[in-house]
C-alpha cells in the first residue's frame, strides 16, 4: 500500500497480502499497483493472444477522478447512482498495492460454486505455492519487510478458504512457530440448534467451519470468529443483503478494535492483547461486539451489538474485555467510564483516540436504518468521521459456539446421509473431529468457578 502525507511524500508499506480468487480482483489490475508486475519474456516463435474485455471502473471511481479532476468536490452533492451495485471488492477502493501483495487463485469450476469440501482446499495451496512461491516469496518478503513486527492478522472466509487456510497455517508455522497471530474468520457461528444434515450444502459448510475451528485452536493465538451478516441482530435494521453495508460496518469495528496494535506509542501488541483476553480461558477464541455510530451512553446495553454470538450478554459471563473508543466527548467519556466500572468483567486500560475518519466510499449513514437503496454520497454531503465504540472480549459463548458445532458432527456421524457423504470426509476423521471439539468445550469452559473473582 501507498500513502501519501501532508507533504506530498509517499511511504511504501508494503506489509499486506491479498488473496483471492483472480476474478474477484475485478479492476485492480496494473493502474492500482505500484509498479509492473509483468515480466519480459524472449520469444521468436508465434504468440496467440486471447483478449477479455477489458473491465470498466466502478461509479465510485469515476466520480473519484472526476472530483479530483475539477477539484469541486466541495460544491458538489452526492452525485452517484441510486442503486449500488458492488462487482467486485475493489469497486471502492483506492489503495495502491505492490504485485507481489495480490496473490491470484486461477478461478476453477470448483472454486466458483462457492463452498468447497474441505479436502480441496491443501490441493489448491498445494500447486499454488509450489507454482507461484507464496510461503518462500511473498510471505518471506513481507515478514522480513517488517522492522520489528508484532505478529500476523488474519481475515479469510471460512466456507470458501477454510481448508486453504489451514494448509497456510502448518506451512506459516513451520517456519515462524512463535509470531502471534491475531485471526477474524468470517461466517462462523451461524449453526442452528437443530441443522438439516440432509442439506448438502449446509452440512459442507457447517463441517468447514468446524474443522477451521480446529485448525485455529491449534495454529492461531486468539480468533474472534464473525457470524454470517445474515444473522447480525441490531436495533438498527442494518441491511442484511448487502455486503457492501455489512463490510463497511465490519471493517470499522475490527479497524477500531485494533487501533491499539497501530498506535506509535501504545503498550499493547499482539501479544499482550491475545495474553490480556486468554487470561481466564485457554481456549484462543473471543467475540467482536460493538456500537456504531454511538447514540446515548446511558443505552449502551441495548444498543451494544455481538458481531459473534447471538446470545444474549446478560446470560454469558464475560472473562475479559478491552474496549476502543473514538471520538467521545469529555461528557460521554465520564458517562463510559460509569458505565464500565459497573461490569463485573476483568477489563483492561481502554483506549481512547480521534473519532472514526470516514472515507468517501463509505455507504451512507442512512443505510444503517436499513434502506437499501440509499446511495453512497461524496465527504460534502456525509460527516467526515463517526464516533465508535468496539470491543474485544472472552466470554462462556465461545463454549456454546463449539458445543453447537460438537453436536452437529456427532449428528453426522449418526445419521450418515448422503449430504454427510458427499462432503468427503471419512467417518474416522469425523469422529476426532468431534472429540477434539468436546475438548475444546472443555477447555473454553472450566474457568467459570473464577466468575467472583
């Protein structure tokens, strides 16, 4: 990534690696890398050449270039279409990246249906590392890029890239056993008390989930995993199909959530955050929960929203928690303060800084009420930043979490349907796979004789 200051002085930070099926790239191709990625090759012989069609720019990037073109932004309302029509995930953004920070999965037919069995998944990284040197090359480069770094954050979609993962995973820790990782595995924790075992499709994605469950017990330092955006329950009627919504909010809880590890002069690091949250659980998973934009303070309870369990606060208890606030004034950081000190809840030094920066892609904040078709507006006609407040925290819903997964495996094994079949995992791994879960309850959950404390 690129970033330009106040002087016109652009810094490289070359410390991200994106990876994702090559059509899902959408635009971002050469015009948003820092420098060429192709690579001159000698040949007489004859070329045969196949053209796509090249892909056009989002709205949002065209009305970029227009405002900066007549430099009028401020004189302008929001000018963009009413129906947002999000292709790709780079529609919105305007990142500059180095090539080697885009790793491309060649797109196949069974990567296009969506959820993948999970024995596909070391295949897939198998030849992709073998061919492109993802582990020896990119993931070297950024590491050793990296001064003094803290550790990895690691943000993936389970059902699609859980078994990749998890291949990612043994090879990462072959080579750094010790550097923390901090990972938010998204759509996990959306299993029902009494799932469908005859569904296919459900069954492959529900078994995904648990056996990335497991990877991470094994491999990462602390997870928060992140429910389906399907089953986000709020007071705000957040717009629940439309991932462009959903991703902007997510995005500012974890950006928030994590602003600490960011900070020049702050005592917390990876490390010490995975410490402060496990303190009282050895089990390496905790929740996202948070409020945005913060209304009253004195309603935190009610509006204070679980982006990874659905049960209710008042009925877990909650282990630790640190907490991130942006943007409060003087008056609402006394009425916090308050309010915190009455939870009974090992709570680390929260942080406090500037409020949330909104950037000209972000939806409009009328989209929170859950109107779908407002538009996206331009900085003159949206506030510029938000106040925020996220929390990091461990709590006994993690054991419900793996208690619901434990029992839908044992259900598999008991019924062996054919959706079961189908998913193509043997009977005997599915067996371990549900006693290492029941060990995992167990282990997220012994430590509440410690709940007086």
């Amino acid at each position: 990534m690129t970033e330009a200051s106040l002087q016109g002085i652009v810094s490289l930070y070359p410390r991200v690696l994106v990876i994702d099926r090559n059509s899902n790239f959408g635009r971002l191709r050469s015009s948003q890398t820092y420098e060429d990625d192709t690579s001159a090759v000698l040949w007489s012989g004859k070329v045969v050449e196949h053209r796509q069609e090249p892909i056009q720019p989002s709205c949002y990037q065209t009305l970029s270039v227009e405002e900066e073109a007549s430099k009028l932004a401020a004189k302008h309302s929001a000018r963009s279409p009413t129906d947002i029509d999000v292709r790709y995930w780079s529609d919105f953004g305007q990142l500059s990246y180095l090539p080697r920070s885009l790793q491309r999965i060649p797109d196949s037919l069974v990567w296009g249906n969506g959820n993948v069995n999970w024995n596909d998944g070391p295949e897939f990284f198998s030849r992709f590392n073998e061919e492109f040197e993802l582990m020896d090359g990119a993931v070297r480069l950024l590491i050793e890029d990296c001064d003094n770094i803290q550790g990895i954050q690691v943000m993936n979609d389970t059902d699609t890239f859980g078994s990749y993962m998890e291949s990612f995973f043994v090879s990462f820790r072959d080579e750094y056993l010790k550097l923390p990782s901090l990972s938010f595995p998204l759509g996990v924790g959306g299993i029902s008390k009494a799932p469908d075992v005859d569904d296919a499709e459900s069954t492959r994605r529900f078994l995904n989930e648990a056996l990335y469950l497991r990877t991470l017990n094994e491999f990462s330092s602390m997870n928060i995993p992140i429910k389906d955006p399907a089953s986000w329950r709020g007071p705000r009627g957040w717009p629940t199909k439309s991932t462009y919504h959903q991703s902007a909010i997510l995005s500012t809880h974890i950006e928030t959530a994590t602003l600490p590890l960011r900070l020049r002069n702050a005592a917390e690091d990876i490390s010490s955050v995975c410490k402060q949250l496990k303190w009282r659980t050895s089990t390496p998973f905790g929740e996202l929960s948070g409020v945005f934009p913060v209304g009253s303070i004195s309603d935190l309870d009610g509006t204070v929203h679980n982006f990874s369990s659905d049960t209710p606060g008042q009925s877990s208890t909650m282990y630790a928690r640190l907490d991130v606030t942006r943007g409060l004034s003087p008056r609402q950081i006394g009425a916090y303060e308050e309010w915190i000190a009455g939870k009974r809840t090992a709570t680390g030094p929260y942080t406090r800084s500037f409020a949330y920066p909104l950037p000209s892609s972000f939806p409009s904040l009328t989209g929170l009420t859950g109107q779908l078709e407002d538009q996206y507006a331009l900085p003159s006609s949206n506030p510029t930043s938000i106040q925020v407040l996220s929390t990091l925290s461990t709590s006994s819903n993690t054991a419900n979490l793996i208690e619901g997964y434990a029992l839908f495996v044992e259900r598999c094994l008991k019924t062996r349907t054919s959706a079961v079949i189908s998913a193509g995992i043997t009977f005997e791994d599915l067996k371990e796979l549900a006693n290492d879960l029941w060990t995992m309850h167990d282990s997220s959950s012994g430590l509440e004789e410690l709940e007086g404390i």
